[in-house]
C-alpha cells in the first residue's frame, strides 16, 4: 500500500512539474513583453514605479519556477531525496514570495483607478498617431468597449492627433473661434462605413457629437472590464498557489519514502 501511494505522489508530482513549467514560461512571455512594449496600461515609469516594481518581481518568481520545475521534475524521476529537498526549499521560497506579492497588490489596489486614467488621458493628448503600439491599444479598446476618448470625444481637441494636420490646427480657446475643429480616431465610430462617421469625425468644440460617434469616454469603462477581470485573475492565481502547496506535500512525501528506503536498505 505504501508504495502504490509513494508511486502516485510521485507521477503526480512529475506531472505537476511540468504544469509548472508551461506555466512559468507563459508568466515569463507575459512579463516580458509588458516590459518591453511598455503599453499605456503598463507604462509606469512616469506615473509610478511601485507596478514596474511589482512586474520584474512576477518576472523573477517566474524564472525561479522554471528551475524548481526542472528540478523537480527530474528529482522525482530519479528518486533523489537531495534533489526533492532542494525543489521542496526553493518552491516554498516561491509560495511565499506569491503571498507577498499577492499582499502587494491589495496593498496598492486603489493605485489602479488612478494609473488607468492618467495613462488613458496621456495616450489620448500625447501618444496616439506617434506611438504604434499604444494607437493599436486604443483603437482595439474604443472599438470593443464602444467608447470614445479618455472622457468623452471632446478629449481630442488639441490633442497631437487631431492637430498633426497644419491645416487643421485650431486653438483651444473656444470663444475666441467658435468654429474650431478637431478630428477623432476612426475607432470611435460605430460604424466605419457610414456617412455618419465621415461626418461625424470633424467635429466642432463643445458640439454635439454625432450619432454615428460614441459618446461615452472610455475610462470608466476600462476601469470597471479590468476590475472584472480581476477576480479570474485571482482564482487562477489561488489555483496555482493551491497545485504549489500539493506539490511541497508530495516532495515531502517523496523525500520520507527515499529517506525511510535508504534506513533499511543500510
């Protein structure tokens, strides 16, 4: 009986390990490329630098599951009891940096509201038309989320988008031009083929926004879709943090049965 359980535990935990690693790799890839391309919902450097912070400590834990999946993999096939010791060790030093920072982002959860709106603010004034990546995101985002600007369309006024035409260029004090105009994204339209958006987009200041255009701004919503998607978040993180603290129960399992085979074999 006692090695039908050992036998479990220890495919079980062969299994787990390479779970661990698809895993990992994926944390990895994500990180990584949050890093890099630096999107307005992860380019912090400017507003704050407790999220980057928070991502090269993911990044981190990340690579540290690599190893202890590889070491653990390979212990369990081997039966090595120092191999399952080392893999015990280091994946409880990755359960609790997991804990922390899950601690982490409780502790700054009311950050979030505040860099959503200051990054979709910078996006719509500064960034749109200039950078590739982040005019993709929030055309993706306007499109989806049916929304338009920061706030409201009004937003691309004098935005560098709106005035990178010279021709167009207006001046932001209404009362002195009551005809001045600004342009918006195509992505704000609800439907791209309608004569309502080719109208639609040239708009005047504080006018009223045509009925082919959207009216809502797309803070709040983003906002409220990240908040949900947060709780799916959680639960997959709790499932992984659950599939850890198996996997050390497993290794101990392992690392006893090792340990009590080489007292009788002595």
């Amino acid at each position: 009986m006692g090695t039908i359980c050992y036998n479990i535990s220890k495919y079980t935990l062969v299994i787990m390990n390479l779970a661990f690693l698809l895993i990992a790799v994926t944390v990895i890839a994500l990180v990584t490329c949050m890093l890099t391309d630096k999107t307005f919902l992860v380019s912090i450097a400017e507003e704050g630098n407790n999220y980057e912070a928070g991502l090269y400590i993911l990044l981190i834990t990340g690579i540290f599951m690599v190893i202890v999946a590889i070491i653990g993999w390979c212990s369990a096939l081997q039966n090595s009891r120092y191999c399952l010791a080392t893999f015990f060790s280091i994946m409880l030093v990755i359960v609790v940096a997991q804990i922390a920072f899950a601690g982490w982002l409780y502790a700054h959860r009311d950050r979030l509201d505040e860099l959503v709106r200051i990054s979709v603010i910078s996006t719509v004034k500064n960034e749109y038309g200039e950078i590739q990546c982040r005019t993709q995101i929030m055309d993706s985002v306007q499109s989806s989320l049916e929304c338009c600007g920061a706030t409201g369309p009004a937003d691309w006024a004098g935005s560098k988008y709106s005035t990178k035409d010279v021709s167009r260029s207006l001046s932001l004090t209404v009362s002195s031009n009551p005809d001045n105009m600004y342009k918006v994204p195509l992505s704000c339209c609800k439907n791209v083929n309608s004569t309502d958006c080719r109208e639609g987009r040239n708009m005047k200041i504080a006018g009223v926004v045509s009925p082919g255009i959207y009216s809502e701004g797309c803070t709040e919503k983003l906002v409220a879709t990240l908040k949900s998607q947060m709780y799916h978040f959680m639960g997959i993180a709790i499932l992984v943090l659950t599939l850890e603290i198996i996997s050390l129960i497993l290794a101990l399992i392992c690392c006893c049965k090792d340990g009590s085979s080489n007292r009788h074999k002595a």
